[in-house]
C-alpha cells in the first residue's frame, strides 16, 4: 500500500478527503485532509478547522439565546428617553423626579443619558412613578429591532431604486 499523497510505502492506511477528493494517506498525511469516517468530527486538516467551528458556534449560538431569553424582561435601549419623555410631560424636573423616588438627581441624569443603567429597584421605582414601561422581554426587544431594521433597509432599497430610475 502506498499513500497516495506522499508516495510512501505504508501498511496502514488512512481514509482522508482532501479538498473535496478522497484519497488513502498514511498517518502523516492524513493530517492534511478530514478522515472519512463521520461519526467522529475530530478537528483536523484546514478544511473544517475554521468552517466549522465559525458553523458550530453559530448553530450552538442561536437556539441557546431564544432559549435563555424566553420571558426574560430586559431593559429597553430607550430607556434613557422613556424616562425624559415621561418626566417632562409630567412637568417634573430631575429634581422632583428624585425626590418622588428617593434617588439622587445626579444619578437619574446619567440614566436619563444613558450613561448609567439603573438597578432593578430603581426601574421599579420609575416604572411605578412615571407609568411607563423600561424592561421588554428580550424577545420583542430582538424582534422590534430586526423588523424595524429590516422594513427600514427595505424602505431604504426601493427608494434607492427610485432614485436610479428618475435619474
Ligand atoms: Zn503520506
């Protein structure tokens, strides 16, 4: 028996494609190409290694999220502008706001910025306050986000057409 990668006289060999063609290889060579059996996806040659691991990740990655996030609420990326909006149409300064709340009208800014996020208690509070919503299940969140993102690009497609034609 002799490998048909490297020419060397074997006693072994070893069932491996490489790129795409199936050739029987010693085991030097074999290191080279993917063993043919499939049972066993062990890590080798440069097929895979990158393909599917990137293949692997992204296929462990997706049901795992839906999963974890099942009817978990989270806070909303807005949230720093519920909070103003509710705030100034209920003619409360920061100020007023805190004191309701028993928070520091420093740290209601930053929120209200989006520099800080608040803790449960204190979106709690808010909610109750300012009757507003800031934690959505991540569900929606992700849902609201890819249908916003995608009608826009849609949006943002056709007009472009348009624009080819009139031009
Ligand atoms: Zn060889």
């Amino acid at each position: 028996m002799i490998c048909e990668l490297c020419g060397k006289d074997i006693t072994f060999c070893r069932k491996v494609t490489i790129e795409g063609v199936q050739l029987e290889v010693c085991s030097e060579c074999a290191k080279f190409g993917v063993e043919a059996k499939k049972e066993e996806p062990k890590e080798q040659g440069p097929r895979p290694i990158d393909t599917q691991r990137l293949e692997f990740r992204e296929r462990r990655g997706k049901p795992k999220d839906v999963y974890e996030s099942g009817g978990k609420e989270e806070l909303t990326d807005d949230y720093g502008v519920r909070i103003r909006n509710a705030r100034s149409t209920r003619g409360m300064t920061l100020k007023d706001l805190a004191m309701k709340i028993n928070e520091r009208a420093t740290v209601l800014s930053k929120v209200e910025a989006g520099q800080m996020t608040p803790d449960d208690k204190v979106v709690k509070k808010l909610e109750k306050e300012l009757g507003i919503k800031l934690k959505e299940k991540v569900a929606d969140v992700l849902a609201g986000k890819e249908s916003k993102s995608a009608s826009l690009s849609l949006a943002d497609l056709i007009k472009m057409q348009k624009e080819k034609k009139q031009a």
